[in-house]
C-alpha cells in the first residue's frame, strides 16, 4: 500500500462525513444510527478531525505494541492484481495515513516494497505538534524485513527518505549486499542468526532504537509469521465491500498455527460500507 492519505484515486480530498461508530457503544451510536455519522451541536453531519482519527487508534501507553493494518476483501483476498489499492478506499487511505503518523515505525516486508512501490514516509504538519509532544520525530522510520536485501537502493525509499531507513535483516546476509544498503544510507539492523529475521528479535531491536510504537503494513507473509511468532499485539483490519474470486493472498500468509489465536474487538467503525475494525490480544 502507497501512502497517499489525503487524496482520493479520483485526486479530490476524502470527508468523513458518513462515518459511523458501531462500537464501543456510546450515547451517540443511536443518533447515528438514525440519520448519518457523526453529527454537531445543530445536528447536521460533520468532518471527523485528524485528532479525532489519531484519539481512536491510539496506542496503549505501555511497552513495545506491535500493530498491523491489513484490508481484506469480503471474500477473504488482501489484494486484487498484486495491489491492495483497488480494495481500498479513500477513507481506508486516511486511516492507513493517520496509522503511519501515529507510529515510531513501518515494518513491511521486502516483497511488498517491490510490489507496492513503496516510498519513504513523510512529514504531516498536522501531526508535527503531536509527533513532537510524544517524543517523535518529524516521521516514521520505514523498516524493510528482507533476508536477500534484494532491494533497488537507488528508490526514494533508500536513496531520499526523511528518517534513515532501516533494514532488518539476519547475521549470514551477503556482505556484498549489506555494504551497498549501508552505502545507500541505509541502516542494517540485524535480527536474526541465520540468513533470516527472528520476529521476537526484530521488536526488541526496534525497542533498543527507541521504536515502540510498531505498524506493519504487511504483506500477508511478514503478518503471518508475526503471528506465528506471537509478537502481534493488535490488528486493525478494513473489510472492503468488494468480492474479487481468484486466488489472491490473504491477509496473514505461511504455515498455520497450531491454536487459532483468539483476539478481541476493541472498536468498529463504518463508512459507506466499509468497516474499520481494531482487534487486541487479550
């Protein structure tokens, strides 16, 4: 997924003004339920804030909180074509904007940033204010999985980003390879012994540089070995209104678990159609 969060694929500005909260329930869910989203003093729709949007996903003021933020189509696909964008929406799109701002750092996967294009995160003068009260830099930090690191440095991601960029990988990667992400500017993080990275490893490395507010944007292999290594602590999953058939991924990839983790709800929202949702380990 491309950060694109203020500009809709037809390039006019998304409002929230439809948007439904269905849980927690609240003395204002019946309003809502009645007539519309969320409405002011005069009872007519309004725009949620960005402060708003940030108060609803904020992270638990404690340790180390991993977060994923997937979108998934009614019948189970995490993408259409090889891209996640013809599932999304424009409202997922400021939420997905919104989730990067609020975070320290963007996990994702190698196949995802050569698929998805990715470029580095960028600064949000809306969130500069917050961003700076909490500590943060002026962005997150993108930080790439990648045994191989078979990776083009010359992208914006490696070659312009705001923050450094990090590449997490494990202690026998390539030599070769690690000098020419550590020539591109890259920083290597080494989470693993092997040519690959260890899940539990890698979030204590992003703790130990200070990165404790975690996203991954996925893909659906990095997720599901997240899980696997029971290191996800919360996913915030849009469920698209669209059937696509084929035999797209989901959104968590890899060999199955031996118990289904059991999660539970912590909001729901809804927009035309689309639901928001946020699930925490217990």
């Amino acid at each position: 997924m491309v950060e694109d969060d203020t500009v809709t694929h037809a390039k006019r500005r998304v409002t929230l003004h439809d948007m439904r909260r269905l849980f927690p329930v609240t003395d204002e869910t019946p309003a809502q339920a009645s007539g519309g989203g969320e409405r002011d003093a005069a009872g007519a729709d309004r725009e949620w804030s960005l402060a708003e949007l940030a108060a609803a996903y904020a992270y638990p003021a404690q340790r180390p909180w991993l977060r994923g933020n997937m979108v998934s189509s009614l019948d189970g696909a995490a993408q259409h074509d090889g891209h996640s964008q013809p599932i999304s929406s424009a409202t997922d799109m400021r939420i997905f904007g919104t989730l990067r701002a609020l975070a320290d750092v963007v996990v994702v996967g190698a196949e995802t940033v050569r698929q998805e294009g990715y470029r580095p995160a960028r600064a949000r003068a809306e969130f500069a204010a917050a961003r700076k009260a909490a500590g943060q830099g002026p962005a997150p930090a993108i930080a790439v999985v990648t045994a191989s690191l078979d990776l083009d440095f010359s992208l914006p991601l490696f070659a312009s980003p705001l923050v450094p960029t990090l590449i997490l990988t494990g202690a026998a990667a390539a030599p070769g390879k690690v000098a020419a992400a550590e020539k591109a500017g890259a920083r290597v993080v080494v989470a693993g012994e092997g040519m690959g990275v260890d899940p539990e490893r890698a979030v204590r490395a992003l703790a130990g540089l200070g990165h404790h507010r975690l996203l991954t944007e996925g893909g659906p292999r990095l997720l599901g070995q997240l899980i696997a290594a029971e290191v996800l602590d919360e996913l915030c999953l849009t469920l698209s209104p669209t059937l696509t058939a084929g035999s797209a991924q989901r959104v968590a990839g890899g060999p199955s678990v031996a118990v289904p983790r059991r999660f539970e709800l912590v909001s729901l929202l809804e927009e035309d159609g689309f639901l928001f949702g946020r699930y925490r380990r217990p």
